[in-house]
C-alpha cells in the first residue's frame, strides 16, 4: 500500500523531471553563433567600451547567459546585443568619462565591468533596475533584443549608477 508521503514525493518528482525537460538547453547552433559573434564582433565592441571609460577595465561576459536556445540566427543582428547593451554600456561611460574628474573617478573606482542576463531578475524596461555598481564592480543584467530603441534610457541609467558610486 502506498501511503500519502510516497505518494506526494512520487508526484514531485515527476513533476520535477518535467520541468528539467522544459528548461530549454543551448544548443550547437548556438553555441557556433556566439563563438562567431565573441570572434567577429565582439572584440570591436569591448574595445569601445574600454576606449570610452578611458582605461582597459576588464569586461567580464557571461555569455552562457546571454545565448538565449532558439536565438542563434540574430546574434549577429546589431540589434541583438550591440544596440541593447554594449553600445549604451559604452555610450554611458563615455558621457561619466567625459572630464577629467570623471575619468579619474572612472579609473579609481571601476574594477570591473559583468554583463549577463537573468531572465528572473533582469528588467523589461526599468534599465536602472539592471544596474548595481558595488564593490567597483559595474554589473549590467539587460535583456539581449529586447526594446532596441530605449538606448537612451540605458545609456542614462548607465550614467545615473555609475555618478552614484563615484
């Protein structure tokens, strides 16, 4: 006879299977597009971000956060990840850094630049909320592809949490 613990622990556990299942996994198709990407663009797009703080403060992706499954035939769309978070990222830098006390305070405190996405956490539009900078530690949670044309309010809240933490 089974009794209501065996029971529900049985239950759980199938529905914990079928929720491993439904989590999407990357696949190669992916994993070549952003092997591809971080090759043939991304070299361009760290360099101007390092060019706008006016120092190489290292940048630190996490693209196996950033490859969404299903997506790989847009990563090389400047729509994708350069319109949505690179270019506002640098953009944002380049306006702190754009005198001399700010490049100073830039260099002093920037330790680090994350980029990621988390899907739970990461904002729709609320871009401050994306956004820590702790530790000297710039983290930047945004979405890839999404909203393309809010790059000013990235850019601006780029500005707003770095001028918090100088």
């Amino acid at each position: 006879m089974i009794s209501r613990r065996h029971a529900f622990a049985a239950a759980l556990a199938v529905l914990s299977a079928t929720a491993a299942q439904a989590e999407p996994t990357i696949g190669l198709a992916e994993r070549r597009a952003i092997a591809a990407y971080r090759q043939d663009r991304y070299p361009a797009q760290e360099k101007a971000i390092q060019e706008a703080a006016g120092f190489a403060v290292p940048v630190e992706v996490a693209w196996d956060q950033l490859t969404i499954p299903g997506d790989a035939k847009y990563y090389s769309d400047p729509g994708y990840f350069e319109k949505t978070i690179f270019e506002p990222l640098a953009t944002g830098l380049k306006e702190v850094a754009k005198d001399t006390m700010g490049r100073e305070a830039l260099a002093q405190k920037l330790k680090t630049i994350r980029v990621r996405f988390d899907e739970k956490t990461a904002p729709a539009s609320n871009y401050p909320n994306g956004l820590t900078f702790i530790g000297g530690v710039l983290d930047v949670n945004w979405r890839p592809f999404s909203n393309v044309a809010d790059s000013k309010d990235r850019v601006e809240a780029v500005v707003k949490v770095l001028e918090k933490g100088l």
